[in-house]
C-alpha cells in the first residue's frame, strides 16, 4: 500500500517542489490549492510524470480549499479521507506574504489579521484535525496497515521565524509561531507515535521572492549565505522526503535549516 502524503499550498514554488520530491519516491498525494487551479493541474500532472519515471504509479488528487477558512479546513480533511482513507503524512506549507511591505510604524491590521489567520491558525487547526485522523486510523479495523515509517507531521517556515525584517513585522511573527508550534505538537504527538518537524527555508527561487530577486543576488554574491546561491525548491522537497521516510525516527521538535548556511554566526 502507498504511503500517503497532504500537501498543503501545493500547487506551485515549494510545495510544487516537495510535492514531485514525493511522488518520485512512489508518495500518492493530496495536492490542496486555494486559487491556482491550472497551477495546480500542472502540478499533478508533473507529479504522475516524476513518478513514471522512476518506476511508481501514484495518485494526485487535488483538493481546493484556503486553510483560513475553517469551514474550508473542514472540508478539505474530509475530501483528504474520502480520497485516501489514511494520512502518512501532512506537510503544512501553505503561507503568504504580506500584499504591501510596510514599515512596522505604517503596517495595517488587515494585513496582520491575514497572514496570522493563513500562516498560523489555518496550519494550527488543521494540524489538530488531521492529527486526530492519523491516530483514529492507526487501529481501525478494516483500514490498511500503514506502512514504515510512523506518520510524519512537516511545518514549512522560513528564516523569518528569528529574523527581524521590519518591513514585513507580521510575516515574521507568523513564522515565530510557526516554530513555537511545531514544539507544542511534536510534545503532544509523541506518544502517538507521530514525529513532528520544522524546515526552515531560506532564501529560496519562488514567484514569491521573484519581486525582490535583483536584491537577494547581490546580497548572495556579497556573503549573505556561506552557499553561495539561491535555495530551490527542490532543496526542501530532498528535506522532506529524508523525514518523510524516517531518516530521524529518534527525533522529534527538530528544525532543519535548509537556508544555505544563513543561520550560521561567523567572526
């Protein structure tokens, strides 16, 4: 039986990314989109291919759904159920970034309401659903045993969870929250048998870092990274299958930086 894996924010940048590192290894997949539909057709359709080409036949099923919506939440778990009967693993990558970059003295409610709903709570209740349904399946007569390894739970942040961009405050509260999540479930989780864990993107080639690109080649090429060179997203796809796989399976809470070296302090 195919491990299963729910991905959210998955039609494009890098949950396109960790969604064709998956299906290559023979993942069957929940691709959750909130707007880009042909994005996200595009995406699964990538997916079948990546799989074909290296031996596997998956499933791809879309699931259309904004995770600040609770009742969009809702519905997406119980399509995720329908389709799949079984979670192995969710991967929390959906986010946005604030529509204007503002001051901290300037920046809007709107905004701050926006990205705390779709970068923190949306990630936070459905976490909590889909956690409830990987330990109902795990001894439910007539469900399929699930495969190795234990069911996993990703959280995509960003460097932005401790670095201060005053221009963007309430992106990197959401991203601060984000991390502190990530321990609250990864100690709640853990005598479920579920690991809970953090990846930590840098500066990564995504429609949403294009706008700032001509910055971020110069800062690249001036050190700000001991690697020098962008983050792609199939630089987070190779994360998340090693912990998807159970790479770690005595870890637990862990973060990954996967940020070029950016986290690093040198003298």
């Amino acid at each position: 039986m195919q491990p299963t894996a729910l991905i959210t924010g998955a039609s494009r940048g890098i949950g396109r990314g960790i969604a064709l590192a998956l299906a290559a290894r023979g993942w069957s997949l929940i691709l959750n989109y909130a707007r880009q539909e042909s994005a996200a057709r595009a995406t699964a359709q990538d997916c079948h291919a990546h799989a074909l080409a290296a031996g596997h036949r998956i499933e791809a099923h879309l699931v259309a759904a904004d995770i600040s919506s609770r009742e969009d939440r809702g519905r997406l778990v119980v399509r995720a159920r329908e389709l799949a009967g079984r979670c192995d693993l969710l991967v929390n990558n959906a986010g946005i970034a604030p529509t204007v970059r503002a001051d901290l003295l300037e920046a809007s409610e709107e905004s701050f309401d926006q990205l705390i709903a779709t970068n923190l709570k949306g990630p936070y209740f459905l976490t909590q659903q889909v956690a409830r349904w990987m330990i109902d399946t795990s001894s439910v007569p007539g469900i399929p045993t699930r495969p190795n390894p234990a069911p996993r739970i990703v959280f995509i942040s960003s460097i932005s969870a401790y670095t201060a961009s005053v221009n963007r405050g309430d992106y990197c509260l959401s991203k601060a929250g984000v991390a502190m999540m990530t321990s609250l479930f990864a100690a709640r989780l853990a005598s479920a048998g579920i690991g809970v864990y953090e990846i930590r993107p840098g500066i990564i080639a995504t429609d949403m870092t294009g706008p700032v690109k001509e910055k971020y080649d110069r800062l690249i090429q001036d050190g700000l990274t001991p690697i020098r060179r962008w983050g792609t997203p199939e630089d987070i796809g190779r994360a998340v299958v090693a912990i998807a796989e159970g790479a770690f399976p005595f870890s637990t809470g862990e973060v990954f930086n996967v940020d070029g070296g950016f986290h690093l302090r040198q003298l």
